[in-house]
C-alpha cells in the first residue's frame, strides 16, 4: 500500500467508494467530490502496491491505475465548504484541521488502511493546528467508526443534530503535540 495526494484523476473512485459507505458518510456526486478535492488543505488516498515516490501510472496510456483502498479529506478554516459540523468547528475554534470524511473499502476494513491514513495526516498537520476535528455518527450509529476513532485518542466533545434532524453525531477532537 502508498499513501499520496488525491488528484483529478481520482474523483471517479473517489465517488464510487464514499457513496458505498452510505449512510456512515453523505452521498456526493462526481461534481461535488472533484470540488471537495479542491477545497480540501489534505486529500490522500491509500492505493494497492508500492510505490516509492509516491507516484501512480497515471502517465502511461495502457497502465492500470491501483486499486483505491480508502481515502481522507481534511480542511483547514476558512475554506469555502458548507458543512454544518465544519462550522461548529470554525464558530469555535480559530485553529484545526476538520477530517471532513475517512472511507476505507469495506473488503479491506481491519487491514491498518484507515489508521495509516491518520498516522500520514498527523504528519502532514504536525504543529501547525492544535487538534484534529472529527464528526461520527451517532444516530443512526456507526459504532466501529466511534470505536476506532476513540482507540486513536479522539475525544467527543459536542453532538449536534444534522440532516433536518434525522442524524445526530458526535464532535471528536485529537490533540496535537
């Protein structure tokens, strides 16, 4: 498995694997991912097989491009994307980073992906922020995702109602060093 940023060329299986992990994330079009991609400070993706720098065959016409394992989209304040969890963040915090969505393909789920991620994202934030920001949901519940995140050292510190009131989530945080 590699680690890197997520490029145009992504947004398709970008797409197809958020919009399987319904309903523990929002459904996005195409459209709406590729902006996403845009606004986010750090989009990476966890690919299938090594690559030591960190490059794909995007470049090679007939070369397959790696199989998508999970991927992790994450804004500093201040960028221009409407979520009602990353607002809370910014209404009260003037420094963090917002992990907006991890995904991992769920045939891989327990393989090390989704921890590889955060440990590739507590690198790129380093002391720059003083926290990483989460939101799980907790209604309806997605209880592997809360587990998780709780054995890497987040800690909830609000729940707010979204979606007209049909979801609840938790708000984490994982203080930086």
């Amino acid at each position: 498995m590699h680690i890197r940023e997520l490029q145009a060329g992504d947004v398709d299986a970008v797409t197809s694997l958020n919009n399987e992990s319904i309903p523990a994330v929002n459904a996005k079009t195409a459209e709406q991912m590729a902006d996403m991609l845009t606004q986010a400070r750090w989009a990476i993706g966890a690919f299938a097989g090594e690559s030591a720098a960190g490059e794909t065959a995007a470049g090679s016409a007939d070369a397959e491009q790696p199989a998508l394992l999970g991927f992790m989209i994450t804004f500093l304040p201040g960028a221009d994307y409407e979520s009602m969890n990353y607002a809370w963040f910014s209404e009260h915090h003037e420094r963090f980073a917002y992990m907006d969505r991890i995904v991992v393909d769920p045939n891989t789920r327990g393989g090390g992906i989704g921890a590889a991620l955060y440990g590739h994202l507590f690198e790129l934030v380093g002391d720059s922020e003083p926290f990483v920001g989460i939101d799980v949901n907790v209604r309806p519940p997605n209880e592997g995702s809360i587990r998780f995140h709780e054995r890497l050292g987040f800690a909830e510190i609000h729940r707010q109602d979204t979606d007209h009131g049909n979801k609840t989530v938790a708000l984490m945080v994982k203080r930086l060093p």
